[in-house]
C-alpha cells in the first residue's frame, strides 16, 4: 500500500466541527487533503444547531429584561417584535460564521469541493456532482446526524424539525413541541418568551433524562411559571391539517391540541444512508452509527469517522476533540484515545442548565458514600425585579475521597459557569479545596465555595441526614 500513489493523503466527507479540524490540522501537516460537504460548511452547529439556536436565545430573553428593568428605576417603552427581522440577522451571521469556516480551510491548502461524497471502496471516493473518482490514502467520515423522523405517525408530514424552525416565514402565534431533550426544552423556552402559547409533550417521567433530578424538576416548574403546558408520560398519535391550515395535534392520553405548527424533537440519527459504507467494509450498528473502536478506526482499514455520525457523544466539542485525537492517531504515529470523561455541557433553557461530571443519581449507585451540598436562592438581579425564580447550585462529592465528582447548576448564567466547573472536576479538585477558594462577592457562583457543610448524605445508596 506505501507504494501506491493516491490524489489526496486524507480525503474527508462532511464539512462540519470535526471534519473541518481535521481536515485543517492534518493540512497544516503538510498533507493533501480535500474535503466535500453537500450543503453548507459549518455542519450542524453552525448553520443549523448551537449558534443560531443561541441567537434566537438571545432574542427571546428581551421580554423579561424590559420587565425586570422596572425594579431597577427603567421605564421602558412600547416595544414590538418583528420575526422576519430576527431570522434575517441570524442568516447574515451565519453566512458570516461559514465564509469564515471556508476561508480558515482554504488558508491551510484545504481543498475544497461542494459535492456529496460517497465512499466507493477503502480508499475510493466519488464526487456526485461530477461523477469524478477520488482515491486517498485515509478516509475520515464526519457527515454528522439529522433530526430524527416520525414515520410511524400519521401526518407526520406536516411537522417541522429544529432544521425548519430556523427558516419559519412568521412566528407562530402557537406551537406543539414532542421531546423532552436539550432540543425540545430550549424551542419550548424560546418560543414561550417570544409570546407563542407552548406546548411540550415527553413521554417520560421527567424532561431532560439523564441530567440530575434536582435541575430536572426545578426547571420543569420553572418552564410552567413561563406558560410552558408541559404534559409527560404522553406522546403523539396522530396530527391532522385543518381546513384552515393550522393543526390538531392529537395524544395518545386523548388530548387535542391545536397548533400553528407541530416541532418533533425527537432525537438525532446518523447521516449514513446512501453514504456507501458497505462499498469499503465500513459496519454499521442498529441505528445507523458507523461503529468505531477507542481510536476512531472503522471496521475497514484505512476509514476512519468522528462527530454525531458515530453516535457516541453529541456535542461539537467532542466532535473536535476527537478529530484531534483523530489526527495524532492516524498522522503522527501517536495513537490517542478521545477522553469522554467528565464533559461540561450547557442546556440554554429559561433559566439555563450548566453542568459537569456525575448526577446524584449516578453517584448514589456507583459510590459508597457521597455528601449531597445544595444551595437554593433568588438570584440578586431577581431580588429588585420582583422576579419569582430562583437558582440552584448543588455539589456532588465522593466523601471517601473528597473528590468533587459533580457539579450543578440551573440559573443564570449557568452555561459559563459549567466551562469553569469543568475544569475543576477534569483536575480531581476536592472539596476541602473548593472551600479554601475565596468567594467572589457578590455573584452567585459564590455559593459553590461556600457552602460548607453537606445537606444531606448517600450511604450505599441511602439518603442519610448530615
């Protein structure tokens, strides 16, 4: 095979976080490499996830900022809102943010080409636009994932996806949202605040399965102080369209509700369909993952993959994080193993979720003893404005050790607050050392180095007082 001469040393397919490091940094190496994407450069995050979705977050929180501008002497205006405004900053910045992406490419020796790539063989690539044949000594997948469908409800058809909720051509005056991830729980907040009566159906107990209970439920009723109906152990049967064009979404618990559009929120599935994997080896699993080993190596050789396409941890961080590990793997002779360990993560609901490391859940079953430390307040800027919302920190620590092993937050500004926290728990920090940190007064982050006696403790499990 090292005697073979191929057009590019590294070819990768899919334009978004991960295959646009990769694709830079192994450049910057000194090697060939092209990379195709289909639609836009940026991927999910960029031109359809995380960013846009912050910046209509942003949008959103102006109702309660000119309410709680009373409580501080403001007297605020009338104001209104225009929508079609709204979505065409968003795409002006997007643009932005893409033209940026394209040129950081071009600017390591990244060839570029806008075509869908499908895999031909272990180190063949065809450009479908063009029909031209591509060989490459290293093949990188990174095509990313996609909203997941309904296709066993009736009238599906006439739901939008967060894909579409980015592109609406008038804010609905109402909407119906099913999920009860990060996805759905941040529409839900955005489109309450932005006036649109709201609707978030879950077919579980509790919304946000997987975060720590404490945050779940908080935010639950903090989400129905808003106007959020949130209605879990249910889920959709059916939604018809209206004469009128509007629609009922019907329940499986025989609610009825009507709506000027209907989101699924849903999940993601991987974008391998059509891809050719079968062409080069490349396995699959029950949900269309490509299956990986710790090196992000294919079962073909040659073939690697990263990001959501993989379906290991759906973050853009972790896509990168592992594109890099990708690179020192396969282009350094350093065989590094992406570190899922303690990953920091935000959820931009309304208050927001920053949090890191392991739930009390999970500590409770996984440790002997564990000291729950957990602070409940009203943030200052609330104190003057009359607002009815209140924070919440809470620390989760291995008493055997003293390690703090997690950390929770739902208030404002959590999302920030979880990057720091982050760093914190990654270093095995304890909690003797979280004490001896001076405060900084007054923020609210001041509570997580002072709260110095456990509220109550898990032996084997079992809560216990103090």
């Amino acid at each position: 095979m090292a005697d073979i001469q191929f057009d590019y040393d590294l070819f990768v397919i899919g334009g978004g976080s991960g295959g646009v490091r990769a694709a830079r940094r192994a450049a910057l190496l000194g090697k060939r490499v092209a990379i195709a994407e289909e639609f836009r450069y940026g991927g999910t995050c960029v031109i359809r996830g995380c960013v846009p979705k912050k910046l209509f977050v942003y949008a959103s929180q102006f109702p309660e900022a000119f309410e709680d501008a009373a409580g501080f002497g403001w007297s605020v205006g009338p104001s209104s809102f225009d929508w079609p405004t709204l979505i065409a900053n968003k795409d002006r910045e997007i643009d932005r943010l893409e033209r940026i992406y394209a040129t950081n490419l071009e600017k390591a020796g990244v060839e570029i080409l806008r075509s869908r790539a499908t895999i031909e063989g272990p180190n063949e690539i065809r450009l479908v636009a063009t029909d031209k044949r591509i060989t490459a000594g290293t093949i990188l997948i990174a095509t990313g994932g996609r909203p997941n469908p309904f296709p066993g409800l009736p009238g599906a058809e006439h739901c939008i996806s967060s894909n579409e909720a980015f592109h609406l051509k008038r804010l609905p005056g109402s909407i119906v949202i099913l999920g009860g991830g990060y996805i759905a729980v941040e529409f839900a907040n955005i489109f309450v605040n932005l006036g649109v009566r709201t609707t978030l159906i879950y077919r579980g107990k509790e919304i946000l399965q997987g975060f720590d209970d404490d945050l779940r439920h908080e935010l639950h009723q903090a989400m129905v102080k808003k106007g959020v109906r949130i209605d879990c152990e249910d889920t959709l049967v059916e939604v018809r369209q209206k004469a009128d064009g509007r629609f009922e979404a019907h329940t499986q618990k025989g609610h009825v509700h009507d709506a000027d559009e209907v989101m699924l929120a849903i999940g993601r599935k991987p974008n391998t369909e059509d891809l050719g994997c079968e062409n080069a080896g490349v396995e699959l699993d029950e949900k269309g993952a490509v299956k990986v080993d710790r090196y992000s190596r294919t079962t073909a050789p040659n073939v690697y993959a990263v990001g959501d396409v993989t379906n290991r941890v759906q973050l853009t961080p972790v896509a990168i994080h592992e594109a890099m590990c990708f690179i020192e793997t396969a282009f350094k002779n350093k065989p590094t193993v992406p570190d899922y360990d303690t990953i920091p993560t935000a959820v931009f609901s309304q208050p927001e979720i920053g949090t890191v490391g392991l739930t009390e859940a999970q500590a409770a079953a996984s440790l002997d003893s564990v000291e729950i430390y957990r602070a409940k307040f009203k943030p200052m800027r609330n104190t003057m404005s009359g607002r009815d919302e209140t924070m919440l920190v809470k620390l989760v620590v291995d008493a055997g050790t003293r390690k703090v092993v997690g950390a929770h937050i739902l208030g404002p500004d959590a999302g920030e607050m979880s990057q720091l926290l982050g760093i914190a728990v990654k270093a095995g920090l304890t909690k003797d050392q979280f004490d001896a940190t001076m405060a900084v007064h007054p923020t609210a982050a001041e509570e997580l180095v002072t709260m110095y006696e456990p509220t109550y403790r898990l032996e084997k499990g079992e809560r216990v007082a103090a």
